[in-house]
C-alpha cells in the first residue's frame, strides 16, 4: 500500500566492522531517528579513493525511517563514524505493508518546530 504521508525511506549505511554498526544502529534507534536498522556482514566493496582502487571488507546497516528526519540522520552517523567520508544515502520505499509503514513512522521523531 502506498503511504506518501510519512515519507518512508531506506538508509544504506556502510561501516568497517559490525562493532560500528551496532554502534550507530543503537544510537539512532535510541535517539528515534530510525525504527530500526539490520545489519549484514560480509560485503565486498570495490570503489575509487583519492585516485586509488579499493577493494575492502565492510558490513552494511540497513535502516528504515523517513525522509523529513534525513538531516538529523546525516549528522548523527556523521558524528559517530569512522569513515572521513561515510556513505549514508536514502532510497524512497514507494510501497509496503500499511502497518510495517505506520510503524516506521509511529516509531522516529520529526525534527521540532521553532
């Protein structure tokens, strides 16, 4: 079912190790920033760095909020990570179970109004 009203997203969010990970998870389902995160160990990525080729063992947390809280969610991994330049992209979720939805919603805290 499509839910437009809460904004649902996907973070993906690569870290060095499962420590990190869980690290940043709790953090953020801790501060209501997202509902809840998953993590998969395992990951190969292969990318350019600073005109070099990498190839690095990595985890990847995989957490569910909305897009309104993004800028809180951007900051916090920020803080907390070790990567100078972490990855932390938001894929829109255009349609899911109503219930999961309102819960991602009922479960993060839309930043205060001045």
């Amino acid at each position: 079912m499509l839910n437009n009203n809460s904004d649902p997203v996907v973070i993906l969010i690569t870290c060095k190790d499962a420590t990190e990970a869980e690290r940043i998870a709790g953090s953020l389902v801790d501060k209501r920033l997202i509902a809840c995160g998953n993590i998969t160990t395992g990951i190969t990525s292969i990318f350019q760095w600073k005109g070099k080729i990498e190839n690095d063992q990595e985890v990847l947390l995989i957490a569910k909020s909305r897009n309104e809280i993004m800028e809180g969610i951007i900051a916090e991994v920020k803080n907390l990570h070790s990567y100078e330049t972490p990855e932390i992209i938001a894929i829109p979720i255009v349609s899911g179970s109503s219930e999961y939805l309102e819960w991602i919603a009922a479960e993060t805290t839309p930043p205060q109004s001045d």
